[in-house]
C-alpha cells in the first residue's frame, strides 16, 4: 500500500510513514513520512536551543526523573557513576553527570553503565551487537584508523 505525505507530496510507501497506534490501515499512519517528520524536528531543536536550556533548567529534566525511566534510583545512579570513576567505559573520557546517557539493554531494561551520550548513540546504532562491533574493530585495525589502540 503506497500514501502521499501532506508534507513533501510524495507517493511513499506506508513503511515510510510512523505509526499512530499500530496496524496497517492508511488512517493508522502520521500524515508525515518519516523523512519530514526528522527534517521538522531537527529544524525545530536548531532553532529552540534557548527553549530547550530553559526547559532543561526548569528542572523538567532532572536526574531523577532520568533514572525513574531506567528503574534506578539517583543513589544507584551516583554508585554507577562513582565505580566508573566518573568516565566513559566505552571512551574513558571524563563525564559529566548531567550530560551523560544511562545505557540500558532494550530488551530486559538492565541499566548496564553510564556513557557519554556519543557512545551510547553508537552502541545503539549498531544495535548493541557486539558481533557488529568487533567487525567494526577489525575493519578499523585491518584498514587504518586515527584513534588510540
């Protein structure tokens, strides 16, 4: 089944579409494909930079709040955080607690470390396989690389 995003006007198929609530009918998909709604909402953060630093500061988004959504408690947050000496495990760059990534495993909901954000993104988009990633490393030491190690 093919349907036109209302955004860019262009006849896609409905894998193209996010869902609303499931299913596989038309009126069951957002009125935007997947690439307008991205576009949109990566033009929107750019410019509401300001808005989302108050937002954050208003303390909407605050630690405790992070770690309910993890199923920890900001103690069990601090003891991860203090055993990792306050870095990156994946990195070892120094963190900051309020700019870090509690890292959790998808299925079971584990919380297995805290990361900084760009390591936890890339442990995500190789869709935590440690299979992918120790091909990624043996690509990286097989054809060059710029990095420690």
């Amino acid at each position: 089944m093919t349907k036109v995003c209302t955004k860019c006007h262009e006849l896609k198929t409905l894998d193209s579409f996010p869902k609303r609530s499931g299913g596989v009918t038309k009126q069951l998909y957002k009125s935007w494909c997947k690439d307008c709604h991205y576009s949109h909402n990566k033009e929107w953060r750019q410019d509401n930079q300001e808005l989302i630093r108050q937002y954050r500061a208003k303390d909407k988004w605050t630690l405790q709040k992070r770690c309910a959504r993890h199923g920890i408690t900001p103690e069990e947050f601090w003891s991860i955080y203090e055993e990792q000496d306050g870095s990156c495990p994946v990195c070892d760059k120094a963190i900051e607690a309020e700019d870090s990534a509690i890292d959790h495993n998808h299925k079971t909901g584990e919380v297995r470390g805290i990361l900084c954000k760009s390591c936890n993104r890339a442990l995500g988009l190789l869709g935590d396989s440690p299979d992918t990633m120790f091909r990624g490393f043996t690509y990286l030491q097989d054809r060059g690389h710029y990095g420690d190690g």
